[in-house]
C-alpha cells in the first residue's frame, strides 16, 4: 500500500493554497493543470480533472457512442471498403447490398 503523503498547507487572503512541491511532482501536476475540487462532509478532495472541451462534447453522446460501435462492429465483420477522395467528390462509392429475402 503506498504511503498518503501529509502536509498542512495555509489558505491566502484570495483563498488560495499551495501545494507542497514533493506531492505536485509525485501527481505531476504543473503549471495550467486543473483540478476537480469535491467537498463532502468536512472534507475537501482534489483530483486531476477530465475536461472536454465544448467543440468535442458531440464525440460523447449516446448517439456518436452507438454510431462509432456499429462501425467497429462493421469492421470486425469485415464490411469495410477503401474510398478516395476523388471518389467521395463524385459521390462513387459502393451502395449497401440489399439483403436476400428483404422487402423493397
């Protein structure tokens, strides 16, 4: 189990702490990283934070989450097929096969 590193720290007049340089670089954090601040009970946590930015927010929703599983699903079962740029201009590229049996 590794050891919790302790440190008392003091709070500045803007509210601000600095955290001791030996646990910054045990958790590399740096300069511009930013930091989730939870507070539970009497407890305050920090913990690097996951942060998306607004133009990449689409890439997570449920909808282009089953999109991107459909097409690895496409690619495993080797429905694959090669376009160039050229073809995409043209609008040249193969049509999905109708399957047997299906209803036009």
């Amino acid at each position: 189990m590794q050891r919790m590193a302790r440190s008392v720290v003091a709070v500045n007049r803007q509210g601000r702490i600095t955290l001791p340089v030996d646990i910054r670089r045990r958790l590399s954090i740096t300069e511009g990283t930013q930091l989730e601040v939870k507070v539970e009970s009497n407890t305050v946590q920090l913990r690097r934070a996951s942060v998306i930015p607004d133009e990449d927010r689409w890439a997570y929703t449920p909808a282009a989450i089953a999109s991107l599983t459909r097409a690895l699903a496409d690619v495993r079962a080797g429905r694959v097929f090669e376009l160039t740029a050229r073809d995409l201009e043209t609008g040249n590229f193969p049509r999905r096969r109708r399957r047997a049996g299906r209803a036009r």
